[in-house]
C-alpha cells in the first residue's frame, strides 16, 4: 500500500569522530530520534568532502581518513521535527543542519487480517 503525504526531511552533516558523552555522536543522535518516536532515521557515511574549514576528507584507501562526513537523515512530520531540532543545540559543536519540506510516498504492507 501506497501512503502519500507531507513531511519535513532534516539532514545533519557531522563528522564521523564527533563524539557526544563519550560515544559517537551520529549514534546518540539515531538514539535520540527513536526515544522521541521519530519515524525514522539513516546515517550516511560519506567518501569523500569538506567542511567550514575546507580540509578535505578522504576514504581513498591510501590515506584513511579519520573523520569522514556522516549524514544522518530523519523523515517525519513538521511538528515533531520542531520539537527535536532544540535537542541537538547540546549535542553538535561543530556541523550544519538543513530542512526541507518534502512530499512522502511510504510503502507499506498490508496489516494481515487474521481470517486466514
């Protein structure tokens, strides 16, 4: 089954050895989304880029990087993205955070109906 419908897509750009209480801080962000009954959340590592202070970061087998760009990428309703978004002020020191409005197509199977 098909579900359309809007929805707020925000996407938080950090590195990959950024830290929050002593763990990885795309980890406790995920972690804190599913607390807040978010739909859904996916971190992204990525290959290659730069950031503010445009030092390149690299996975080229050569030269491993330590600190490679991490995308964490949360979909849901406008509202409750409002209400997560403060939560993040404590958590990112450095990083940049984006919101888009979006129209959302969900797949979902249909609930079984117990006649069987």
């Amino acid at each position: 089954m098909k579900t359309p419908g809007d929805a707020e897509l925000l996407r938080i750009f950090i590195g990959e050895s950024d830290k929050y209480e002593g763990r990885p801080l795309y980890e406790k962000i995920v972690d804190l989304a599913r607390e807040q009954g978010l739909a859904g959340a996916t971190v992204l590592r990525g290959t290659l880029g730069f950031g503010a202070h445009s030092h390149m970061h690299s996975a080229k087998i050569l030269r491993l990087s330590e600190d490679l760009p991490m995308v964490i990428e949360i979909v849901d309703k406008p509202q409750k993205i409002e209400r997560f978004v403060p939560l993040l002020d404590g958590m990112i020191q450095e990083g940049l955070v984006t919101l888009e409005s979006i129209h959302v197509l969900a797949y979902r199977a249909p609930e079984p109906s117990g006649d069987d």
